[in-house]
C-alpha cells in the first residue's frame, strides 16, 4: 500500500497535508481499500469550527458507513466540489483528486504530533 512520506496521518485513518496553515484531508488508500467501493461523501460542514477528533462527514460505501474525523482542530475551509458527483475518486484516487476537506488549522504545532507514514504503515500492518 501507499502511504506518502510527506502527509501526516491518523489512527481513524485520515491523511493530512499541511500548507502553511491549511491542511488538505482525506481517507487513506488503506481506508478505502477497507470501505470498498465508496458510493456517497456527505461532508457539510464548511464554515464550522470543530476540535480535532470531532466527526466533520460520513463515508458510504456499499457494504458500510463510516464517520470521518477532523485530525486537527480548525475551520472547515472548503469541501471537495468534485465527490458530489464522483465519490469513486476517493477509491481511485485517494491522495490527490480524491481529497475530501480544506481546513484553516487553529494551531499549526498539533500537526507535529500526528504519524508520520512509517509509524501509520506499523499501525495497518
């Protein structure tokens, strides 16, 4: 499996990029690998301000629902436009064209203390 060096992740299976102080977010090749064919993201919360852990959408796929939960605290800047209509993006695509939220980060430190891809690839193992 692919687990790029340059993101952060989660043990909710989120991965995260950070530019300056937005974070790029989505689900992990592993967690879409899991969920299977993805059929729906449902992610409204664009605007709000939520604390890292907190569930910011769902996930559907064929056989489940799955919560999605904020790596870090912040505001939800932006929502994948694309998902709406080709939520199969997450499965083809899962750390590009498939990312799913934009956030504005409240404090850029918390990014630290997330895992890097080694410690993820251990914990998937």
């Amino acid at each position: 499996m692919n687990f790029p060096e340059n993101l952060r992740y989660t043990k909710d299976h989120e991965w995260i990029k950070l530019e300056g102080n937005t974070a790029t977010i989505g689900i992990t090749e592993f967690a879409q690998s899991e969920l299977g064919d993805i059929v729906y993201v449902d992610i409204n919360s664009v605007g709000k301000t939520l604390n890292a852990e907190e569930i910011f959408g769902t996930v559907e796929a064929v056989k489940t629902v799955s919560d999605l939960f904020l790596p870090l605290a912040g505001t939800i800047a932006e929502v994948n436009p694309a998902l709406a209509n080709q939520p199969e993006l997450v499965n083809a695509d899962p750390y590009g064209n498939g990312w799913m939220i934009k956030l504005t980060v409240s404090n850029i430190t918390d990014y630290e203390t997330l895992m890097s891809a080694e410690a993820y690839s251990k914990l998937v193992a």
